[in-house]
C-alpha cells in the first residue's frame, strides 16, 4: 500500500495551503476533500468577492482574535497578509485594498482565488483525492490509518486535519474533524457563532426590516455594567438586527448572552453630540420652531418610517406641534436619541453564521508548529481551531497562515 509523507483532510484554504507548502519541501502529499471541488466555502466569502486578508499590522490581527490571539503570533509572523498577496500576485493573482485594510482579489470574483490554489496543488503534484469523508483516523506507530465512509484506506506518516467548523454544512462543514480530534483525545471547547445577526424581543424593529440606521452609536447593557460598541450602520431585520458592528462584535456578545440571559442595546442616534449639547438643541428647536409638526422635526435624527413606531413605545402623539411637548416629554425623546433600548434575547442558529467560535483547544496544539500536544505526527489548520476572529479578512488570513505552518512543519 502506499504510504505518503502527509493526508491532508479538507481541501479550504487551510487545507490546500498547508498541502501546497508540504509539497513544495518535498513531501508526498494527498488532499482528501468530501465534496467533488475545491474552496467550496471560500467561494462564498465577501459574497463571492473574497475578502483574502487585512493590511493591519501584526498587533492588530491578534487583537483580532480577542483574548487568546497571541496563540497566532508565530503563525501570522511565519506567513504573513503580506506574504499571502505576494504568494497569489506571484501565481498571477493581484489585489486591491478597500475601507479598512480589507483586501480582495482584484478580479472580485473568488473563483479566481480558488483557480490559483487549483492551479499550484497541480504544480506540486499534491494528489487530490475527491468525494473522500473522512469516518476514522487511527494512530499506528509512525503511521496514520485514514478510511472514508466508504472504506478507502489512505495510510500517511503525518496528518493536517482542516476540516472548518460547523457553519455552511452545506459545503461539507459538518463538524466532522471535531468528532475525528475528539476520538483522539482532543478537547473540543464550546462551538459558538461568530458573525451572526442576532434576535430582537421588540415587535416594532421586526416591522420595520430592510431598514438601515447610519452611523449610530451602539452599547451593551447587562447586570448594570454598560459595554461600548463601535459606531456603524445597524440593519433592522424581520427577526432582529444585524449590519457590520453587530456581525463583528456578535461572538463577545453571544457570550454575554451564555452568562446574563437578555442583554439590552442602546442606540445613540447623535454618538457625536454629547447628552448636554442634545438637550440644549432640542431646547432652542422646540422654541425657535414651536409650531413644528413633532413627527416632521424628527425627520432630523431619524428614518421617517421609524418615527412613528417610537413614538408609540413613548406614548407621544406625532402630530403634536413642539410648543405642545412637555419638560418630562422633551427630556424622555433627548433620552430615546440617545439611548433607545431594545432588547437582544438570542442569536440566531450556528448554522447560520459565518465562522464558528470553538473548536479544538488551543492548550493541546503547538503554536510554533500547529502540532498537536496529544498525538505526535498530527496537525490543526484553520476554523478548526478553537476561537475566532473578526470581520474583514483576519478568518480567512488564519487559514492560510496556519496552514502554512502545518505544511511546513509536517514535511519536516
């Protein structure tokens, strides 16, 4: 039977790159893959556009990844965003930077990230193996047993698995790489969403969906303590609200939610007017513009389809002229602009959302290899791993950087 150096399980970036640097230092590689492509769930990402990596520097991408991020810094230090751009500009591929240091393929189309990564494996002579599930993985001395569903025997002395997580199933992200690094001994820590929008108990937000409020400030309250958000664009949903903030902060959030139940969200509608500077405005408006319709004159800090679902939460009648508002009803609306509660009671399924937080612990893999601490010859790469990152290219960064690192390390 043959034997090769590596098995490499799942053919996403984390896979096919630790199989391309396994390859180019010499080893005999094959990339097992369950579906009949590959990059299937990265021809999803940035809605097809592929949001490859960031330009932030090292600091920032482990900040990225919260409180355990420095388990990245050899990682992202050994391949690096920029060593990702140039590895596809030196395949033919060049890219563009947008808002926020995201960087795209400057085809926008990822078809065209994936043909490159097609196009290497070939080169190398990684041999890919496709319609391949894995079933088990059994550990023999210097050896590893691979057989599928379907009893196709791989033997390797080394193996990567990047599998993904649990999010798109439909692409083959089943969790089946937990239950293989499970059976092995490994701990599998919580499996939780990440960038996922999030369920809103208030009946008003889910009547007003499609609609997108600009800028606003946005905090976390819960247990008396308040947690300040980014500013940004809140998407009303028919369920809740999602939009780049909420998407970005929803793994810490979710958190929360395990700990505290129901949170609530404080839209600031004004974050650059202090709540001093707001109440003095209203003051002068009301008196300068006293015969003003109330609903017209919210039009200034408002979408007009939101005034008159608000002012029904505070009992205002819309139609009433400013010098017809009382002290306690001007000072109630000043409160509302720039803190207007609603109530976040859950998220929703994991299988809904863009990566998954959780996975293999990072206290039984090797920073410096990606090796794990339990069984010698064996290998983590990508969503895998437990943790996530946020939004604008840092997940997809991971996956190429730690599976260089595998690769790197396994063909040694």
């Amino acid at each position: 039977m043959e034997i090769y150096d590596i098995a490499v399980i799942g053919a996403g970036p984390a896979g096919c790159m630790a199989a391309i640097q396994g390859a180019q230092n010499g080893a005999k590689v094959i990339l097992l893959e369950r579906n009949d492509k590959i990059g299937r769930k990265l021809l999803l990402t940035a809605n097809g556009r592929c949001n490859l990596t960031n330009t932030s520097n090292l600091e920032v991408f482990l900040e990225k990844f919260g409180r355990r991020g420095s388990f990245y810094r050899n990682a992202f230090s050994e391949f690096s965003n920029h060593d990702l751009m140039d590895f596809f500009k030196t395949h033919g591929l060049e890219s563009k930077e947008e808002e926020e240091g995201r960087v795209f393929p400057f085809t926008e189309r990822a078809e065209s990230v994936v043909d490159i990564l097609k196009n290497v494996l070939a080169e190398c002579g990684v041999k890919i193996l496709y319609n391949y599930r894995l079933e088990h993985l059994h550990k023999r001395p210097n050896i590893f047993k691979l057989s599928s569903t379907d009893n196709q025997l791989i033997t390797a002395h080394n193996a990567i698995i990047a599998t993904g997580g649990v999010t798109y199933g439909f692409t083959g992200s089943t969790g089946d790489g937990f239950t293989v690094a499970e059976l092995l001994g490994h701990h599998i820590t919580d499996l939780k969403p990440g960038g996922v929008p999030l369920l809103v108990r208030e009946e008003w937000v889910h009547q007003l969906k499609g609609v997108t409020l600009e800028n606003v400030g946005l905090s976390i309250g819960y247990g008396g303590k308040k947690i300040s958000l980014p500013d940004g664009n809140l998407l009303l949903t028919h369920f809740g609200i999602s939009g780049p903030v909420i998407l970005d902060m929803s793994n810490m959030i979710v958190d929360l939610m395990d700990k505290h139940d129901d949170l609530k969200l404080y839209i600031d509608f004004k974050p650059d007017i202090k709540q001093e500077a707001m109440g003095v405005q209203l003051m002068e408006d009301f008196k300068n513009h006293s015969k003003k319709i109330l609903k017209n004159y919210l039009k200034k800090y408002l979408p007009n389809s939101m005034i008159d679902p608000l002012l029904k939460t505070l009992n205002l009648d819309s139609q009433k002229k400013l010098n017809q508002i009382t002290k306690k009803e001007r000072l109630q609306l000043q409160e509302t602009l720039k803190a207007l509660p609603i109530t976040i009671s859950g998220h929703l399924p994991l299988n809904k959302a863009m990566v998954t937080c959780g996975g293999v612990s990072k206290k039984e893999i090797d920073p410096q290899t990606m090796e794990s601490k339990r069984v010698n010859g064996l290998y983590f790469a990508g969503e895998i791993i437990a943790g996530c990152g946020r939004r604008g290219g840092y997940n997809l960064q991971q996956a190429f950087s730690t599976g260089y690192v595998a690769g790197n390390n396994a063909s040694r």
